[in-house]
C-alpha cells in the first residue's frame, strides 16, 4: 500500500506525527498496539512488513478470550517511526485525539506473511508487554467485501496465553502505556490549540512524596473512577470530597502550554481556553492534574445546567476547574504515591479559592456527617477516598461516591411531539446498555429550558430513523407519535429511584453529556455495580479448585499470597486463591461491618480440619495492609482492616473466621451495635430457631428498636440492632440481659440465659454476653471455619423461614446470591441512629 495514502491525510505542519519514510524491515518485526482516543476510542494493530506498518483499527480492542472475534478494519499504512508515537492530534486534523503506546513488542509469522495478507489468513505470534501467544487475523466475506470494506478478524488462538474474559479484560486491567513505564523522549505536543504562560514562575523545589518515580510525561492517562455505594465509609483512612458537577478533565501541562483532556482523551482545550491558560501559569514545568471544571451558581454550587447554559452561550470565562489529584510533577510520576501526598504537593500549587483554577478540598473522617451536611445542602453527594491509595487507573474500592439524589447518564433513542404552548419536543426516550442490548428506561419530559428544547430538537431530527435502536421498545400506545433517533446522544438525568420493572421514577433532564460516549451507559447499581456482578458470578464458578500448574506465589487485589493453591476447605477444594478472590469481590458488602474495628480472628493456616486458633493481638511482621489498633487496658494491639487489601492479608495469614467488635476505632467505649446470638443445643429444631428470631424482632419493635437478621453460618441467627454511639458497654449489655431473662420467664422450656451446657439441653440459648466490652460476633459475609465453607449471611426478615437451611450460602454459592440481590438485605443499618430510650429500659424492669 506504501505511505502516500497515510501523508495525503495529514498535515505535519500542525500534527506532531511523524512523516516517515519506507525503510528496510529489520529481522526481528516488531509490532504495536497503540490506544486513539479519536471522535471514538479505538485501538490500532500494527505489525511490522516490507519496511513500514501494516495497520488495523480495532474499535473493541483486542481480547484474550479465543471466543471473542474482533473487528478490524485495514487502514492505510504508517511508517515504521509511527511505532513510537504518543501525543496528541490537534482538533481538525485527520485522527484528532490522543495517541499512547498500549503494547509493543516482536511478531513472529507463521508461514510466508505477504501470501497470508493476500489470501485473508495471517498467522502469527506476539511477544509483547501484554499481548502474547498464537493470534489470527482472518479477512471477512459477504456484504461487508461485497461493498468494498476491507475488514478482518482479529482472533486470539488457544493457548497458554489465552483466558475467558470472565477472568478479566486486558483493557482495562491494564490501560496504561507501556512507554510510561520506562524512560524515552517526550511526545510531542501539537502547538496550534495549546495555551502558553506568559510569565515565568518563581517557585520552591516540591518535596518529593514516597513512591514517585522518575519519569516522562504521559500523553494521557485513564482516570480512576468512583464505585457507587450507599454509604460512605468510616474512619480516619477516609477524605471526603464534594461531588462536583461539571467536566471530568485531566490537565496536561508542558513547556509552559496547557491542554485539557476529557475522561476520554478528547482535546476539549478550545472549549476552554481561560482555564487553560491558568493552567499553563502554574508553578511548574511539567504536570498532569486531575480535577472536574463546573460552573458555580449564585450559592456557589456547582450545576450542571449553568455549565450548559455558559458553554451554549459562548461564555466559559466565568468558569472554574476544580483540581483534585497531581499524577506527575516535574519529571516525577507520582501515581504509586500516597493520595494524602499526592494532595500535599498539589495544595502547595493551586489556591483554594478566587482564582479560575482552584484545589478542591476535602475532609478527613466524619464521612456520614459530611454526607449528612451535603444532602441537608443539596448538592449532588460526596466522593469518599482512601488517604494511603495510589492513584489506579478505572473504577475501584478506592473511591467511592454516596449521591443525594439518584442521577445518571442515558442513551436518548428518541422523543415525542410537545404539546400545548411547548415547542420543539415533549419528552426523551431514554435506555441503557445491558448485554450489549439498549433497554428502555423511561421517559424524561421536565427540566428543560426554551433553549435546550430547541437544540436537543436540532440535533435529533438530524438523527431520525424508521425502527427504534431499544432491544424491548414500547409499542402500541406508548410508541404512537414517537420519533426514533439513533443512539448517538448522551442525555445527564436526575431521579428519585427505580421501578421494579427498570423504569424511572419523577426524572429531571439536567443537560447534554459530551464528554460521555453512548458505548459507555450502563445502570449504575449502589453496591453491586456491573463489573463486580460479573465478578461475583466468576467466583462462583472459580471457587472448587481446578488442575492449574502450581505457582509459588499469587496477587489479590495487590495482596501477595504464599502457598495460594493451598487447600482450606476440602471437600469444596477451596483453596486460599479462590478464598481471597472470595473476599475480593464481596468487599462492597462486608466492609462496612469490619472496617476501623478491632478484630479477633479464627486462624488455620494449613485450612480447615487442621489445628486452628484464636488471635486477638497482633503479631510482630504483620502486613503493612493491616492496621494495628490500640486499645486501652490491653497490653498489645489488636489487627483492624480499612479496606480489601486488608481482607485479602487475612486471608494470606490463614484466616478463616472474622470476628469485629460492636464498636469502632474512634470511640471503643460506646457500641454502635449490639447482637443476640441465637444458639440452639444439639436436636433443636431450626423452625424453633426461626419463631425464636421473629419473636425477637417483634419484642424490640415494642421496644422502639428497629433489629436486622443473619445466620451464624451453622444452626443459629444473629439478631442485631444497630446503635447511635452512646450506650456505655455496661449499659448495653445489661438491657440485652433483661431481654434474654424476659424471654426465658415467658417460655423456660424453650429458652436458657446462662451459658452452662447442662443448662441448655434441649433449649436456645439466648447469648447476650456478646454485648460485652471485648466481646465479638462473627462479621456479616465473613466465611467459617466448618465443613462445605458456610458463610455468616444477612437476610430480610420476610426471608426468613423454616424452609431455609441456616448453613445454606457458602463461600461458592454467596456470590451468586449476592450478583443476583436488587438491594441491600440490610438496606438503611449503617444511616439508622437509634437509642435505648428510658421507657425501653424501664418496660424490662431496668431503671
């Protein structure tokens, strides 16, 4: 094909890329996948043939699964140079948009590589950073051939390098560049859209946080994302930030020139120019900022709405971009440092307040207040961060956000006429992306201004077609006077909640998406997002062990682990891997009931059925993911976790039952739960169990307490009320003595309050003494040390029956339970503040 078809499309006096020329191809062929976040994101393919590269554009990207065809589409030839290009195409240019290097390594073909081209078969092997093993790239046929598309399939073989993507994909695993990670020369950056500073900065040397590394400036790098839970987390680890709304938007700052990139690598700079240009006047030589720009109204929240309204009017000099992360400064990648000392240096560059480019400050601790204070302010929620994270590129458990008020983003599939005085249209027809399928969500008719009704009319009509693009339309009525669009807008939309049939409920039309592509929508679900549903079902099916050649060592969520093939659980053949994938994925659930608590622990570090024991104390050498906590009037400090590497840790330590307290790190001396444990002696039937749980549950709604339910994971229940912190531990476990002797004087055949086996032949024994000061009960989601792997399981009340089998949800079966759940069993425990009253204690003849 040769270079003149990849030169006919550029204009080097304004793109950086380079002009190349055809040269002889060495003997080991080198190849490159290179990300181009372009009008769409999409990976291209190069290999190395006859002096220049050979190239495919592949919209999905390339994946490890043997199952997954591929589309890739042949594109005009790039010079061999084009294999070391990173930078970004100037806005106007053929390919605008940032290009990084993903992959690169040699290809080695299988057979002659030029008759393979032209018969459609190519064969060969990859040797690269992330891609390797036996791949093919077939050409297609039919009608895409017969129209003069020369599209092919790019198809991984099955191999050794080969795996299901239900074992994870490679993009987004690892999107990073690969030229990040070593050192090269800069890309260049295109001169025409780029800001420069006109002043020279006067600045101090910044300290230099732990775990920056020297490095070049990356061209682009994917931001870390937010996982959606329903509460924030507590503790100390823990900043909080207000959730803005506006722009996500990475800083590029470089020679003195400044370039604003959206989350997707778009080149949004002209769009805002003032902000550029602060950005370009800051203290440094080079940096990478992440932060959100919004537009403040008169009390000085940020909404969405007046960021549209100033862009639409021609007027962004009023506003401001939030800076929340420093990723690199001055030829340090700061991404592997701490977020508190990422935070520090980026506080000592930016102003907190009065300028166009600000530090976006947070709070340390208190996250239900400080989310408490959000909504009493209606702001749109909070965005909880771990202190001590590195920076990680996608979504993760290391920032997490609670909303206010529910609001996404939906694909707009079409709309309806208006009606009465209204003009241009009535209402949105809105979906997300579910198995690859557009499922409808609803409809959006409010929240429009005259102006947005006219441009959101302008823009669809353009897009009009005969058949709608959802998967399960509405017909009939529902569909008459409706105008079909094709998916290509991305409307922002604020709700109260969702319907039991996947539609929404009182939705507010808050603006136009352009920063988000319709690809990307999804319904975000608190607690169990997408992602980690699949993940769940993946353990699943992962948990009883499979023939996999031994490895000496593992990683699980950054966690390594000895011996991981070790078996623990035997007749599952759960081994210590599918253990700590276990509590990986389940870490949204059981987090909020084991963080910032001292813990003691059922250790059994050759696995079940060997020799176990109880550890209270923390040992000497315990993980650095393992906080030690220091408790008054105990000679040594206990273990406390603050997030999944924490849980993970445990696991690597032989862990297999967890145990927290009733109170938390910052106030030991007030729980802030207190449990019956139901214990039935040997013969008891679990129907009496469960009479005995609901019973309970009765007596402390008389008694003004709202009380949740879990089995034990063997032939008990848990009951647990969750407390506002001001009970003192005496307090707390005197009124559940006097509930337990009530319903022993009510029905002493059935129950027993003392702890003497002989005492509980053939009764329940009403255990009480787990509300004393350093007394515990095993966590919520916590696996046991028994047979077939049972695990401590909340429940709703109406779940609760004879019918159920209390050792019923194991380590293999949970996940599946849990991918499959619409809402929390425990939905509004962590928000409920409740108190013994006088007249509860008085009712039990206390006081």
């Amino acid at each position: 094909m040769g270079l003149a078809a990849y030169r006919h499309k550029r204009d080097f006096r304004r793109s950086p890329e380079p002009r190349g020329r055809r040269v002889k191809s060495r003997a080991q062929l080198r190849f490159v996948v290179q990300k181009h976040a372009a009008r769409r994101l999409h990976y291209d393919f190069r290999l190395e043939l006859d002096g220049v590269l050979r190239s495919w554009a592949v919209p999905k990207g390339p994946s490890l699964d043997a199952r997954e065809k591929r589309l890739a589409v042949h594109v005009e030839d790039h010079p061999l140079e084009y294999g070391s290009f990173e930078g970004i195409i100037p806005e106007g240019e053929y390919g605008a948009g940032t290009v990084l290097l993903w992959d690169q390594g040699f290809w080695k073909p299988e057979g002659d590589p030029r008759e393979g081209c032209r018969k459609g078969r190519l064969k060969f092997q990859l040797q690269g950073r992330k891609l390797r093993g036996g791949w093919t790239l077939v050409r297609m046929g039919g009608k895409a051939a017969q129209e003069g598309r020369d599209n092919w399939l790019l198809i991984k073989e099955r191999d050794a390098a080969a795996r299901p993507l239900s074992q994870g994909d490679i993009l987004e695993e690892q999107p990073d560049s690969v030229a990040a990670r070593r050192p090269r020369a800069r890309a260049k950056t295109a001169r025409s859209t780029a800001h420069k500073s006109s002043r020279k900065s006067s600045r101090k040397e910044a300290p230099r946080p732990e775990g920056a590394r020297r490095g070049p400036l990356p061209a682009f790098v994917e931001p870390e994302l937010a996982t959606l839970v329903r509460d924030p987390p507590s503790g100390d680890d823990w900043l909080h930030e207000i959730k803005l709304d506006g722009y996500r938007m990475l800083g590029r700052v470089h020679g003195g020139r400044a370039r604003l990139l959206t989350r997707n690598a778009k080149d949004w700079t002209r769009r805002f120019p003032q902000l550029a240009e602060a950005a370009a006047a800051l203290p440094v030589d080079e940096a990478l900022l992440d932060g959100e720009i919004v537009a403040l109204d008169e009390n000085g929240i940020s909404s969405f709405q007046a960021l549209q309204n100033a862009l639409s009017a021609g007027r962004p000099d009023h506003l401001v971009y939030f800076v929340f992360d420093l990723l690199h400064h001055d030829g340090y990648d700061l991404r592997a440092a701490r977020l508190r000392e990422r935070k520090a240096v980026l506080a000592g560059l930016l102003p907190d307040s009065g300028n166009a480019i600000r530090y976006s400050g947070e709070v340390e601790g208190r996250g239900e207040a400080v989310f408490r204070e959000a909504c009493l302010r209606a702001l749109e929620g909070i965005v909880s961060k771990h202190k001590d994270a590195p920076y990680r590129s996608g979504r993760g458990q290391d920032w997490r956000k609670v909303k206010c008020l529910a609001r996404q983003e939906f694909v707009i599939g079409g709309y309806t006429e208006p009606r009465g005085a209204r003009a241009g249209l009535g209402a949105l027809l809105l979906g997300v992306h579910d198995d690859g399928r557009l499922r409808f969500a609803g409809r959006v008719g409010t929240g429009f201004s005259a102006a947005s009704l006219a441009e959101l009319h302008r823009r669809l009509r353009r897009l009009e077609q005969s058949r709608p693009a959802f998967a399960e339309p509405p017909r009939g009525a529902a569909a008459r006077g409706v105008h079909w669009v094709k998916p290509r807008l991305v409307a922002e939309v604020a709700f109260s909640n969702w319907t039991r049939d996947g539609r929404l409920r009182q939705p507010v039309f808050e603006g136009l998406r352009e920063d988000k592509e319709p690809d990307e929508i999804r319904r975000e679900r608190a607690r169990t997002p997408r992602q980690r549903s699949a993940a769940l079902r993946e353990t699943a099916m992962e948990t009883p062990a499979s023939p996999r050649r031994a490895s000496p060592a593992a990683e699980v969520a950054g966690v390594r682990l000895t011996h991981p093939e070790r078996v623990l659980y035997p007749e599952q053949g759960i081994t210590k891997r599918a253990l700590a994938r276990y509590y990986e994925r389940i870490a949204d659930w059981i987090l909020p009931h084991v963080v910032q608590r001292p813990l003691s622990l059922v250790r059994c570090p050759q696995g079940y059925g060997k020799t176990c024991f109880y550890q209270k104390h923390a040992a000497e050498g315990a993980s650095e993911h393992l906080k030690r906590v220091r408790v008054p009037g105990e000679a040594a400090p206990y273990l406390a976790v603050a997030d999944v590497r924490g849980l993970v840790s445990l696991v690597q330590l032989g862990v297999l039952e967890i145990h927290p307290w009733g109170a938390q790190v910052g106030d030991l001396e007030h729980p802030d739960r207190l449990t019956l444990d139901l214990d039935p002696a040997p013969g008891v039937a679990w129907a009496r169990v469960v009479a005995t749980a609901k019973a309970l549950h009765q007596r402390l709604s008389d008694l003004g307490l709202r009380s949740f339910v879990k089995t034990t994971g063997g032939k008990g229940l848990h009951v647990v009320v969750p407390l506002a912190p001001r009970h003192g531990w005496a307090e707390v476990k005197e009124f559940t003595r006097a509930l337990a002797e009530e319903c022993v004087r009510r029905q002493p055949d059935w129950y027993v309050a003392k702890a003497s086996k002989a005492a509980r032949s053939g009764k329940i024994f009403i255990d009480y003494l787990r509300n004393a000061r350093g007394a515990t009960a095993v966590a919520a989601y916590s696996a046991r040390a028994r047979a077939q792997a049972p695990v401590s399981t909340p429940l709703r009340w109406e779940e609760l029956s004879a019918k159920l089998r209390p050792d019923g949800f194991t380590v293999a079966s949970l996940p599946r339970r849990l991918s499959a759940l619409r809402a929390d069993p425990w939905q509004g425990m962590h928000r409920l503040r409740q108190t013994i009253s006088r007249s509860a204690f008085r009712a039990l003849g206390l006081r």
